[in-house]
C-alpha cells in the first residue's frame, strides 16, 4: 500500500527523449531558422554588394545547400530512428488514430484543449495531437526535401541527382516547385507558434518538465505507460 | 552570295526538278555560288551549335559536301508564322541557305510559289515518294477538339494532317512552343483542345525545338546533326536537344555576376537596370528556363531578352503561358481565395491568425484552473 501512496505524490523520472531524437531535434531547428532565413533573402534579396566581384547571394545560397543537405541527413536519421528507436521514438506514436486507446488519448487530449474538459491529461511520449501535427510536418519536410533539390539539381541537367528526382518533373512543372517550395515554410511557421506554445503550456500544466525533456531526455511522469 | 531573295520561287520548281535533289549539298552550294569559305564558315558555327568540339568542323564539312539533299515538307497549324518569320529573317545568309535552299523544301505554305490543287499534289508527292525519309517541320499546335474542326487545309483536318505526314517521316521537328507543347493556343481555357505534335501524334519520332520563335541556328543545326550523323540529337525528358536546351539560362546569362554578388534591378529604368544589374527581382524566368538563349542569341547573334535588359519571360518550357506568368513576378499568383494573392500574403495570414488563436487559447488557458495528471491537491 505504502508503494501506491508514494505513486499518488510523487512523480518518477523516466528516459523520454534518447540521444538521437534529441540532436535531430537541435538540428532540425538550427536547419529551419538557417534555412528560411536564408530562404528569405534569396525569395527577397535586397542589392547589398558594391561591386559585381562581391559575392553576397553566392553565400547565401551556399549556405541555403550546405544547411539543407544538413537538414536531410537530420531528416533521414530520425526516420531510421522511427524504426529502431525506443517505443516514444518509433513510427506508431505518430498514429494515434489507428488505435483504441490512441483514439481515446487524442479525445482527451483535444476536449482539453478546446476547454471541454479541465482534466490534464498525462502524456508520457508525445502529446497525441501533437503527434498527429508530427506526421504532417514530416510530410512538409520531406516534399521541402524535394522541390529543393529538385530545383538544386537543375544546375546540371542529367546529372545523377536530377535524374533521380525525375519524377519530381514530371509532376511538377518547375514554378510549381518553387511555388512548393516558397510556400510551405509558412505552414512550418505556423507550426512552430503553435509547438513552442503548447509545449510552454504542457510545461505549466503538466509539471512533467515538458520543456527541459528536450534538452535532458527526462520527464516526470506520474504512471507507467501500461498501467 | 547572289541570292538573298526568291528563293519561294526555287523552292516552289523544287518539286518539279527532282534530278536536283541528286546534288549533294556542298555542290549545290557551290553551283548556287556560296563560296568555300563561307561554306566552312558554316559548318564551324553549326558545330559549335551543337556543342561539339571544333574537331568536328571538318568532318561536317566533308559529311555536307557528300551528302544528298532529303525532301523537307514544313506544314503550318495554329500558328503566327512567327517561326517561318525568324527562319526567314536569319541575318546569316547561309544559315537560311542551307536551310531553305539547301533543303530540298518542297512544301512550306507560306514560301512556297504553287499554290491550292498544285501544293496539295506536290506534299501529296513528296511524302508518297519519299515515305521514311523526308524530314516534317512543323509549325504551330493542333487542335483535337470536336474531332478537330477548328483548322484544315486543303479541306483536312490539322489532324488528319499531321497522322499522315509526321507518322510517315524519318523525323518531325517541332518549332516553336506551340508545335512543341501546345503554346498559348492551348493555354486554358484552350478552346481549340490544342495540343503538341507529340500528342497528337505519339507515335512519330519528334524532335521538340521550343522557343516563340524558335532560334532559326539551332534549327539549322538540328538538321545538320541529322544530315551528318543519321540520327536526332540527343534529347531531354521534353523532347529537347540538349545541345541547345541543356542548361539553365540562369547558369549561362551574361548577368549571373551580378546575380551571384546581390547586385539587382530593383525598378524599371533605375540606376542597377542602367548597369545591367541582375534581372531576378524584375521577374525573370532565367532561373526556370533551359535554353541556350545566352550564347546562341538571336538576330546574327547580336541580341536576347535578357541582353537587351529585360527579363525572360521562360518562352521555351512546358509551363509556357499559364504558369510561367505573372511576367514580372518571381513567382506564380496563388488562386482559390477570393482574390488573387501572392503565397507571401497568404503566408503571413496565417502565420498572424495561428499566433493570434494561440494568444486567445493562452489568455484562457492562464485563467483555467485545471486539474494535474493523477494530483487531486494541486491545480495547475
């Protein structure tokens, strides 16, 4: 009985977040900013150079490629991770909805927070809804993935790089893929006001240590994911 | 060097004098007083047309002077007759020579002296007697809509036309951006259901040469390559050769420095246009194109769009017309929103609104007292 009491007071420490999530995550921030900063001055250059031997949008650009190769490898290791990782990394927690209980979790989870409910609900890996957003997000990072090195590889016509992405042509024409490209990065915005906020809000709510989990790998959870 | 003019009238005996096709090409030059230096001046800027190297000057020149004029017919379809017009105003004479002298043209409505019954008979002819040999120009887009009703000559459909001459040539070259994707005859809402020789024809063996016009040299020197090598060039994922469509302009463009150092036309007639600065910022579509625009040019290669300090506006790529405008946009306009707006517009909409709903769902979750997880002594 003694045991159960401590349970209902006390909140354990459980490894959460292991190394590679946490670095992708890093990196995939680090890559976001870079890159739609980047990305904005080379969709807006303004005419910053003072001769035509100053090379200001050559190094944007380098940098544009050189952090976007970063960002795909950041990209592609956490979608190995999906498959090796622990049960808070893998594939499955990203599809809450094909499960009862997952179902269940997201329903919780979305009364919350459209205030139907003032009950909050313990998430021990990731939020349900959250999760869900994950999903999409990955399909923005991985179609930003392609258009750009589609329009990258445009630089030398029948070269490996754009004969692989061969099918991008023919889906896209090439201002699509710019448009595409040019785009999305509007919807990651809106994404990331929305995750920094819910994760400051979980943070306040959940005292799970939401936020620092990220950087730590720990949260403090009051039940086992089974029980 | 004596004939500038009248060569619709050779052309139109053409058909009736067939011993002539028996010249060979660099002995009809030579009989029509072309001299041996411009002849090889020729092949030296053919070859360099083609990208080849200027080893191979010599071996087009000996493949020319050996070889036998193929039959060449030029149908027109929906079209501005802008391609025959660059073809004709080709500033180098031999260049237009070869090409409609040279070339045993025997059917090219807008040239050719014949005319009604007469031109029928003489296309009739020419792709009877020299089926799988002949080499088809085509001009302009056909037309497929309420079984092709919407263009015919001679009483036969577009159509039925190009069926019959492209299906029964060794080769069909598309010029033109009509002829080779349709072009503004088929940008929405399309009337006419036009489309490209390719499509209407999948089965013939075409060789896109995009562009409005097409540059007249890298038509003369598609046809070389075929007179030289005995085959088409080798071609893109459209249908283009590459020796003139495989690579950007962006990447060619006499303005990339300043591009690559952030020097940009900001305005029309400001002082970075005046310099020649880049063009991005004014909506060029350089960086979407593939065209060899920049080193080809047009007009005895003394100018290009870009050159004379406008933007390209992507002329030579599939997308032509409908989604490489607006012109003077970057990017293309954003449809389905009530009005037209930009992505940027709507990007930040929506980037404004989703923090907006956060700081409203903020406000209320701070008032909300909720429960914590499994804790019944605390609130949140």
């Amino acid at each position: 009985m003694t045991r159960t009491q401590v349970h209902e007071h006390c909140k354990l420490k459980r490894y959460i977040w292991e190394l590679p999530v946490r670095w992708c995550h890093w990196i995939n921030v680090f890559s976001i900013v870079t890159l739609t900063a980047t990305g904005a001055f080379i969709a807006h250059p303004f005419s910053v150079a003072h001769s035509a031997s100053d090379f200001a949008m050559g190094w944007v650009r380098f940098l544009h490629f050189a952090i976007g190769y970063l960002f795909t490898v950041s990209v592609v290791s956490r979608m190995i991770w999906l498959l090796i990782g622990n049960r808070y990394a893998g594939w499955r927690e990203y599809f809450p909805m094909l499960t009862a209980r997952g179902r269940a979790k997201l329903r919780d989870m979305f009364r919350y927070y459209l205030f139907m409910s003032h009950q909050v609900p313990e998430t021990i890996g990731h939020n349900p809804l959250a999760a869900t957003a994950y999903f999409l997000v990955f399909c923005i990072y991985i179609v930003m993935i392609l258009t750009g090195f589609a329009m990258y590889a445009q630089h030398a016509p029948g070269g490996l790089m754009h004969r692989s992405l061969g099918f991008m042509y023919a889906l896209f024409n090439t201002p699509t893929l710019h448009l595409l490209h040019h785009s999305l990065p509007w919807l990651l915005l809106g994404f990331v006001i929305n995750h920094v906020y819910s994760a400051w809000l979980m943070d306040i709510k959940e005292h799970g240590a939401e936020i620092s989990s990220i950087f730590s790998g720990y949260k403090f959870t009051l039940k086992k994911e089974d029980e | 060097m004596s004939k500038q003019n009248g060569s619709a009238t050779r052309n139109g005996k053409k058909h009736v004098s067939d011993e002539s096709r028996e010249y060979s090409v660099g002995e009809d030059l030579r009989q029509r007083g072309v001299s041996r230096r411009d002849f090889l001046k020729f092949c030296s800027a053919v070859t360099a047309a083609l990208s080849l190297p200027v080893s191979f000057a010599p071996k087009v020149a000996e493949a020319l002077d050996e070889i036998k004029r193929p039959p060449l017919v030029w149908l027109e379809f929906q079209d501005c007759a802008g391609n025959t017009e660059a073809l004709l105003r080709a500033a180098n004479p031999t260049a237009a020579e070869i090409v409609l002298d040279i070339l045993s043209v025997d059917y090219h409505e807008t040239i050719m002296a014949a005319a009604g019954h007469q031109a029928e008979a003489a296309l009739d002819k020419s792709i009877t007697d020299y089926k799988g040999k002949y080499i088809c120009v085509v001009e302009g887009s056909i037309p497929m809509k309420d079984g092709g009703v919407y263009g015919c000559v001679g009483g036969k459909s577009f159509l039925d036309l190009a069926r019959k001459v492209c299906g029964g040539a060794a080769a069909t070259i598309a010029v033109g951006t009509c002829a080779a994707y349709g072009g503004i005859p088929a940008a929405v809402p399309n009337p006419t259901g036009a489309v490209s020789v390719k499509e209407a024809v999948p089965g013939a063996t075409v060789i896109n040469l995009p562009g409005c016009p097409v540059n007249a040299d890298n038509l003369t020197a598609t046809i070389v390559h075929y007179l030289v090598f005995g085959k088409i060039p080798a071609l893109d994922a459209f249908g283009r050769p590459l020796f003139a469509y495989g690579k950007r302009i962006h990447d060619n463009c006499e303005r990339r420095p300043h591009f690559d150092a952030g020097q940009y036309v900001e305005q029309w007639g400001d002082d970075g246009h005046r310099k020649g600065f880049c063009l991005y910022k004014m909506g060029c579509k350089g960086p979407l194109t593939f065209h060899n625009c920049p080193s080809q040019r047009y007009n005895e290669k003394t100018g290009w769009p870009v050159g004379s300090g406008h933007g390209c506006v992507g002329c030579s790529e599939p997308a032509f017309w409908d989604s490489m405008g607006p012109m003077y946009k970057r990017l293309p306009e954003v449809h389905g929103f009530g009005i037209e707006a930009m992505a940027d517009k709507i990007g930040i909409g929506l980037a404004v609104g989703t923090a907006a709903a956060f700081a409203v769902h903020g406000a209320i979750m701070a008032i909300n007292k909720d429960r914590e997880p499994g804790d019944t002594t605390r609130e949140g």
